[in-house]
C-alpha cells in the first residue's frame, strides 16, 4: 500500500521508506532487506481478493481511529476509488473484466469500488 500511494511507485522506493520508519522507531533489528527482487517476488503473488480486504481493513481502521471534529456535518464522507489497472489483454482478463465499447482494445481495464 505504501508504494501504491507514493508518488515514484518503485519497489526500492517503498523498501527504502519502510527501512527509514523502522529505524526511525528504533527497530534496528526489524530492518527489512532494501534488495526488491524478493519484495517484487511476493507482491505478484498477492490475489486481488487479498489486496481489496488489506484496503478495506485499512480504511476502517482509518475511519474508526479519526476524531468527531473530522466529520462533515456530524456525517461519515465515503470516497471511492477510480483506479486504473494495467493487465494483459487476454480472453481470460476480458471475461473478468471487459471494457467498455467506447474503449479501443488494449492493455487497460478500469473499475470503481467504495473502500468502506
């Protein structure tokens, strides 16, 4: 998530980040390894179900942990998502998510989904 939401969107970036906090925390001892072949590795085998429950449990715990004075007219603002994906143009990528007729074929598929 945190390489997701940075502005550079690279794996060492996020490592290097990640080895900075801990050390910052005084965890010298729980300083990840800033090598990304291994980070890389196991991200691809993250599932898409995995990824949206880590964004939905991340954004309760936000939503659970912000004060009153947040809300907006005593209410909760729900945001959604309109994130772009990039996949293979496959026949298997195009059943799970097919394209809109206005959008010429290729390698992007879109979807919107509210995070709480």
């Amino acid at each position: 998530m945190r390489q997701v939401a940075s502005d550079t969107k690279s794996c060492r970036h996020a490592l290097i980040d990640e080895a900075r906090d801990q050390v910052v925390k005084g965890n010298k001892n729980k300083v990840p390894n800033t090598d990304t072949s291994a980070y890389c590795k196991a991200r691809q085998r993250l599932s898409e179900v995995s990824v949206r429950g880590l964004l939905r449990i991340s954004g309760n715990s936000l939503d659970h942990a912000s004060p009153e004075s947040w809300l907006w007219h005593q209410r909760r603002v729900l945001l959604t998502d309109d994130s772009t994906l990039l996949m293979p143009d496959t026949e298997k990528n195009q059943k799970e998510y097919p394209q809109p007729g206005t959008q010429k074929k290729g390698l992007v598929s879109r979807f919107s989904e509210f995070l709480f």
